[in-house]
C-alpha cells in the first residue's frame, strides 16, 4: 500500500477464487500453503478461466524444493518466490516488473 497499490488479502484458496468472481486484480501474490484449496488447485482454476488467466500471478511460499517450484511455474505462475530469501524491496521491483 505505501507504494500506491490497493491490497486485498484472503485467508484460503477458496476465499480467492469467490473473490475472482467480482473482482479482478492487476497481479495475485499467491502463497500454496492455504485451508480449503491450496494455492496450486487455485492457480490451475485461475488458468483455466478464461477471464482471469492473463492476471499475473507470483507464488511466495515456504516451499522452495524444486519440484514446488516447477509445479508453480508449469502451471502459469510467472515468478516464485521462497519467503524466506524474500526482500520487501524485491517483491515490489518484480510486482513493478509485471504490471508497468
């Protein structure tokens, strides 16, 4: 928000996807590890709609195996980011990055 963005947070992966319903977002910040749907069942049905899947979507999560990593990517993410080599500073240049 200090950079002038509007931030909308959800708790779950289903809560997301009601959201999408209504609201489209320049960019998703999605974390994989989520109650009730997960954040690689919601990056398939962001994918799959075709109203949503041009947003531009960056996984931060605790998972940085690499098989987490390609599954987030082969999926359609467009960047992937392990939460604990995350910079403040480097999640606002890549969402700059993606939505300029």
């Amino acid at each position: 928000t200090k950079e002038g963005y509007e931030v909308k947070m959800v708790a779950d992966g289903q809560e997301l996807m009601d959201l999408l319903k209504t609201y489209k977002p320049h960019l998703i910040i999605l974390d994989l590890l989520m109650p009730k749907k997960d954040g690689f069942e919601a990056l398939k049905e962001i994918k799959a709609d075709p109203n949503l899947k041009s947003i531009p979507i960056i996984i931060a999560s605790n998972l940085g195996q690499t098989n987490d990593i390609d599954q987030g990517m082969n999926l359609g993410a467009n960047d992937y980011i392990v939460k604990s080599d995350l910079s403040l500073e480097d999640l606002v240049k890549k969402i700059k990055d993606l939505i300029n």
